[in-house]
C-alpha cells in the first residue's frame, strides 16, 4: 500500500497588485494532490500557471487563500497552512526542503561549510558532516580549489550546483525542486538526475518543475497539470 507522504486540499492562492489599483489575480485555484512516497510528481503547464507558486505555498513561504496542506510523519499529521513559526522551521530543518534555483548565503561563509551546514543543524559530527560534502561536491564537479571561498563570485552554474549539494546531504521526506538541472551541462544534469533517482530509492516524495524534457522522463512518475488538475503516467 502507498504511504501518503503530502495531501494538498482545495489549495487556492490570490496576488493583489498594491501599485496597480489593488487589482488581484488567482494564480492557483482548488488545488487537489496527493504524493506517496518514494515518487516524484513534476508539475506541468507553461510559463505563469504558477508551478513556482504552488512549491512556495508548499513550502509556506506564501500563505495560501483557503485550503490544506497536511504532510504525513508516521501517525503525526501537519497541516502547513495551520502552523506557527517555531514547528514549521522545525519542518523545514528535518521533513521538507526547498532546492531554488539560486543560491542564498552568508556572504563570507566557504563553499564547503555551506554545504556541511544542514548536517551540522542536525547534530552529525564535523567529520561526517565533511565527508558526506567533501562526496557531493565532487560529484558536482566543484573543484577543490573553490571549497574554501565564498560562492558569491562564482557562476550561475557553480552557485547551482553548491545549492543542490547543500539540500541533498541529508534525507528528508518531502523535496520541492524548482528547476534543478536549469542552466547545467549535460554532465553535471546527469548527476543532479541521479540524486533525484537516490532520494526516491531512499523513500523521498518529490515535487519538482524540470523544463528540461529528458531530465522530466526519467525522474517522473506522474505528471500534474496545473491548469487541468489532472494526473498523467
């Protein structure tokens, strides 16, 4: 039997443009979904249905209009629309991880701490925590030379790759992916491939966006029309 891992309701979300006459728009309306573990849904639709949206709503980075967001843990159930600050970074630390496809960091802070640091939040030692980077990064094909600089000067593809290391180290139930093969070579996409493959095995529900048509074709399971709200194999 498939173990529900996130079971989203009736999700609707609503922007109002305030330096516009306060004109709003409905991004998302009713959505209903629900992911099992160990599969990866991709979201489907062209640009502005609002597939970056709904990972942010998920996520509760956006607050959603009306709806629920009940991610399962065992016998405990979370409604994300329903929790305060404190249990939700809680969440985010140990079920639910949100890859972007920017790197957002200290400026300063070296390449390899960055990627060790969600390992060392969650009590791993030093020496795990460094050797579980020291793998990511090399599969990354991040040089060595780079490690101990901070990754604000590096390029888009680099600060990319530094981002999917840091949120692959450590397993968590629930993965929102935005475009995480975007703007990378046919190496290095591969490689992000093959985690995403991984953290399936591993018992990971993923929801992702892949623009890139061969990436989509072999990490998902479903595909979810936004605009439909339909499922396709």
């Amino acid at each position: 039997m498939n173990q529900t891992i996130l079971d989203v309701q009736g999700l609707s979300k609503t922007f109002t443009l305030h330096n516009q006459d306060q004109t709003s728009y409905e991004v998302l309306k009713d959505i209903n979904l629900r992911v099992y573990k160990g599969e990866c849904i991709v979201l489907h639709g062209p640009s502005g249905m609002g597939k970056s949206t709904l990972l942010r709503c998920l996520y509760a980075s956006y607050l959603c209009d009306t709806g629920h967001i009940h991610l399962y843990d065992g016998e405990q159930i979370y409604d994300i629309t329903q929790l305060n600050e404190r249990v939700l970074m809680q969440l985010r630390r140990h079920k639910i991880v949100y890859v972007s496809q920017f790197l957002r960091i200290i400026p300063r802070v070296p390449c390899l701490q960055i990627v060790m640091q969600p390992m060392l939040d969650l009590g791993y030692e030093i020496e795990q925590a460094e050797q579980r980077a020291t793998e990511l990064l090399n599969r990354l094909n991040i040089p060595e030379r780079l490690w101990s600089l901070s990754p604000t000067t590096f390029s888009g593809g680099e600060q990319q790759r530094i981002n999917i290391a840091r949120e692959f180290t450590v397993h968590r139930p629930l993965m929102l992916l935005d475009e995480p093969t975007a703007s990378l070579d046919t190496k290095n996409r591969e490689t992000v491939v093959e985690l995403i493959l991984q953290a399936k095995s591993n018992g990971s529900a993923i929801i992702g966006i892949f623009h890139d048509e061969s990436s989509r074709k072999r990490v998902a399971d479903r595909l979810f029309d936004l605009k439909t709200g339909a499922f396709y194999e």
